[in-house]
C-alpha cells in the first residue's frame, strides 16, 4: 500500500527552526565579543563550537532518524535548542554561555536533522528545500531588523533561537510518530532495509567533502561581516544590521528564483556559476570601505548564496532516497560552517580583511569544479526499464523508480544489475519460408 506524503509545513518549520542559529551567527559572535570580554577570535570559536555541535548530531543521527521516529526525534531537538540556547541567553559567564551554546547545537542539528530526512522523501526535494531556504531567511532578516534596537549583550539572540524552538514544538504533532517505514517521493514506497548500503559513494563524498570548504569559506567571511561593517567601513551596528536584513531579504528573492526556474538548467549550472558568483561577491564585500561596497557586496553574496545551497541540498537528497545523503552533506555543511568563524578570525588577523578575501575566493573557485563534476556525474533524464542496461545499472535504477511509471516494472532501487543472457534461435528455410506466405494476407490489405 501507497504511503501517503507528510505535510511539508512542519518539515520547514524545524528546517527554519535548526538554521536559524548559522544565520544569526555574525550577531552571536560579535555580541559574544562586546558582552562577555571576548576577544574576536574567541568569539569565534564559540561560535564553531556551536555549530560543530550541531554538525556532530546530524552525523550521529544520519541513519537513525527513520529508527527513533521522526516527532520524538524533532522533539527531542528543540527540547535540547529551548533548554541549551536559554541556559546562554541567561548566562553571564563563559563556561555556563559556552555549555547552553554546545546543547543548543546539538538539539540544532537534531532538527535539521529530522528536516533534511523528511525534506529528501518527497515528490520535489529542492522545491521543499527551497521552501525552507525561504523560511529561515525571512525570519533571520526579522531579527536583524529587530534586535539592534531592544539592546545589547549576547541574551537577545541565544534567547530569539530558543523561542523558535518553543513556536515550532506544537507543529511536530504533524510528523510520523513511530519509525518510518516507506518513502513518499512520487507515491513510491521505498522498502530498502535500515542497513541497506549508501549508493552514489563516490559522488556522496565529493559532494560532502566539497560543502565543507565551500561552506566554511562562506561563513569564514559571515563570521566577521558585522566586523568588517563595523570597523573597516566604518558603520554602526543599526546600519550593518539594516544591511544584512536587505541582503536577507534579497536572499528571499534568490530562493524564490530557484523554485521557480527548478530543474530547467539542471544543478551543474547554479551550483558551478553560482559559486563563481559567489566567489567574486566575498572578494568584494572582504574589501569593502565605505556603505556602498560594504552592501553590494553583501546583498549580492546573500542574493546567490542560499540558491546554490538549495540546488546542493536537492543534488544531496537525490543521491538516496531515504535520506541519508541530505543528512550527512547538511552535517558536513555544518562542519565547515563551525570551522568558518575560527578560518576567519585567524585569517582576518594574519592577512587582514582584503587577504581573507582572496584567500576565499580562490577556495570556492577550486571547490566548484568537484561539485559541478557530482552534479553533471549524477544528472539524468526519467528511464524507462529496458534502458536500465544501457544507462548503467543500479544509478538508473534509482532514477526509473522514481518515475510514476507502474512499480511492477521497473528496477527495484539497489537491486543488482542482470546479466544479459542471448537465447540460441534455430532459424531453417522453411520455417522463413512459412512466416512469409502467412504475413501475404496481410500485406494485401
């Protein structure tokens, strides 16, 4: 029997709910810095503790989501991101903010974890990703609007994050209560066994090693924007939060692009001229000396950033239905973002804002091609069954069954290839000769 798809709005709500903590994170640490004493780099690396906490809960959790059951595992997550984002909100010393950030990373990426899951069994994985792309955006850029003028200190966003998590808890009665036992991704149930092999290896680890670099040089430089904004541009901390609200709110339009456009270019092309794109947008925003530049560089950066990320998360839930994949690269994404705030304090110090730029440039300039690579390695058009063979075995099959075609024909997802074996056909004159004067009648009408 058919299962029947989960609603997409809790999906995008914990999807929100587990990103807000990297978007917010130029707030975090700056105040983190002005608040409790911290230099630029220690504030830094409380921030990639955060977020390394986070990306160590969606490796563990990668295939265990479906085992614990979705709502118990979402639960779980925000109770962890209520209680370790509130106990640092009303912190004021440097072990007790650092030990609430840790478990509010973690229950962050439990329940990103729980998104990306869910987000990678539906009929349109980059469209939900989209959706949720769209979402965190919005609300981050709220926040930016509103924080800067209800004071100072670290307590305002550690405690923003923690209320997500409280307004997003009623929407988890929405998610599969007990452990999940098919897929919704064009009505096909997927009956894979929980230790059934990851397919695409290959692809999977380019990709996850290739969003590691890639996102820690995009929050290399998000981690010292409020910096760049405040000291070398010369801005206030109203202004710089003015600019990333615009800037976010630019994203809003770049996501919405993507959901719009789709797969009419395909994923090898936003995520290799995006990423160019993106390059150039760091190399100016990182020498940036006066509002103009400072805001082009951001608004543009942010413009492209969240579409190439939402193409990436697409190509990652495409390479296994079950969801796998879209857990571990949005973990390893996670990972770089955690390893961004400490890249870019040491880099900042050593080579200024202008080398840092440079440096991460030429970072997603080299990091473009393996993924692109994933992208154009893994791409392809709906298969019908008999063209399995030709289009090269089990990544077809993953393909055709995908396809609203009847299930009975197509490939099961993993099977083995089958050998083609030529059956001998004894052909003799007569019978051609009989199969000929029988197809005359024929002919004739």
């Amino acid at each position: 029997m058919l299962s029947r798809p989960r609603a997409l709005g809790p999906l995008v709500a914990l999807f929100t709910a587990g990103y807000l903590a990297p978007y917010l994170l130029p707030t975090v640490v700056g105040r983190l810095s002005a608040g409790l004493g911290l230099t630029p780099a220690q504030a830094g690396l409380v921030g990639s503790v955060l977020l390394l906490a986070s990306a160590s809960a969606g490796f563990t959790l990668a295939a265990r989501v479906e085992r614990i059951g979705p709502r118990r595992a979402a639960r779980i997550g925000l109770l962890a991101m209520g209680f370790g984002y509130g106990t640092a909100a009303l912190g004021a010393s440097v072990p007790l903010v650092v030990g609430g950030a840790v478990v509010g990373g973690f229950g962050s990426g439990t329940a990103t974890a729980v998104a990306a899951t869910g987000i990678a069994a539906r009929r349109d994985p980059h469209r939900a990703s989209t959706l949720g792309l769209l979402s965190v955006s919005a609300a981050a850029g709220a926040l930016y609007l509103t924080l800067p003028h209800l004071g100072g200190g670290h307590a305002l966003p550690f405690a923003s994050i923690a209320l997500a998590a409280l307004l997003v808890w009623p929407l988890t009665s929405g998610l599969a209560a007990g452990p999940r036992r098919g897929g919704a991704r064009r009505a096909v149930t997927v009956t894979a066994p929980v230790s059934a092999p990851l397919p695409h290896r290959r692809s999977g680890m380019v990709l996850a090693a290739g969003i590691v670099l890639w996102s820690m040089a995009q929050n290399a430089l998000w981690g010292v924007s409020g910096r760049i904004g405040l000291t070398q541009a010369g801005l206030s901390e109203v202004t710089v939060g003015a600019v990333f609200a615009v800037a976010l709110g630019a994203g809003l339009l770049g996501v919405t692009a993507a959901g719009a456009l789709g797969a009419r270019l395909g994923r090898a092309v936003p995520i290799g001229a995006g990423t160019a794109v993106i390059a150039c947008c760091v190399l100016l925003s990182s020498a940036a000396g006066s509002l103009p530049a400072f805001a082009a560089g951001e608004v543009l950066w942010n413009l492209f950033y969240p579409v190439v990320l939402s193409y990436l998360l697409g190509l990652a839930a495409s390479l296994d239905p079950r969801g796998r994949w879209a857990v571990l690269v949005g973990s390893a994404s996670s990972l770089g973002v955690a390893c961004g705030p400490v890249v870019g304090s040491v880099l900042s110090e050593a080579a200024g804002y202008p080398g840092m730029g440079l440096v991460l440039c030429v970072v997603l300039l080299l990091v473009a091609a393996p993924m692109t690579a994933v992208a154009l390695h893994t791409s392809g058009r709906p298969l019908v069954p008999g063209s399995v063979r030709r289009r090269g075995g089990a990544p077809a099959a993953v393909v055709a069954g995908t396809t609203s075609a009847s299930t009975g024909l197509l490939p099961q997802i993993g099977a083995p290839e089958q050998e083609i074996a030529e059956l001998p056909v004894a052909t003799s004159r007569r019978a051609v000769q009989r199969s000929f004067r029988l197809a005359r009648p024929a002919d004739r009408g």
